[in-house]
C-alpha cells in the first residue's frame, strides 16, 4: 500500500495539530474541576451513580479531572496515547451517561459523545509521528504511512 504514503503526507502533522488542540481544551476544562477540592470531586464523581456505584465519589470524581486535566496534558504531549486516550474516553462516556439521564437534551451530552468518539477512533490511530510515544518507543505503525 505504498501509494498510500503519498496522498496523505502531512498525516503526523495533522494529528500532532490534533492532539495539541484537544489536549489543550481539556486542560482548560478539566482544570476548574482538579483545583476544585473535594466538594466539586464529589460532586463530580455523583455521576458513577448512574452505573449504580453509590462510594467514592469524591475518588470517581478526581479521577474524572485528572484525565481531562492532566490527561489533556498528556494527549498534547503524545505520552502514554492508548491509557490517556482509553481513560478520557470512559470519562466521556460516564458524562455523556449523566448529562442523558438528568434530561440535559441532546445539546447537553453531545459534547461528551462527540468526544468520547474522538478519543477512541485515536486509540486505534495512535499519536502519530510527532510524539513522545514515538521517541521513546519507537513505534513501527507510526511509519507505516
């Protein structure tokens, strides 16, 4: 498949512009959330109440800034791709989840779903070239294209 190599040859760039975009709205999303004390983990983490886990939900809820926040961080960077990409697609599925079932209407939880497919279509596309997974690791499915 060698003539795929030609027809989209900014393919790196292009998820490098990506990654830094993204990566970078959930900082600035996540950011108010991990700053915000356990008051606002809890109450963030209320939403695991929707899949019946009524404990932790101050922990649930750190756990939910920390991958939007630090997460973002890490999608920017290229660093640890698949578990960075893996947990912000659960924490998008859990806000999409509490945002449909408090009757928030489509406008309310089609941000989440929007994510959530984004960030498990680049679980499967990886990061890319230009990325610390791939100066660290050296990944062979980087170059393929």
């Amino acid at each position: 498949m060698s003539f795929l190599r030609n027809l989209y040859p900014h393919r790196n760039f292009g998820l490098l512009v990506l990654r830094i975009g993204i990566g970078f709205m959930f900082m600035v999303h996540g950011w108010p959330k991990i700053t915000g004390g356990a008051e606002k983990w809890e109450m963030v983490g209320s939403a695991m109440g929707n899949l019946g886990i009524d404990f932790g939900h101050a922990f649930f809820g750190f756990m939910a800034a920390f991958s939007e926040t630090i997460g973002g961080l890490f999608l920017m960077l290229g660093l640890m791709f698949r578990p960075t990409t893996l947990l912000l697609f659960i924490t998008m599925v859990v806000a999409a989840l509490r945002h449909y079932l408090g009757g928030d209407g489509f406008g309310g939880y089609s941000h989440a779903v929007e994510a959530a497919i984004l960030f498990l279509g680049l679980y499967f596309i990886g990061p890319g070239r230009f990325s610390l997974d791939d100066k660290m690791f050296g990944s062979e499915l980087n170059h393929r294209y």
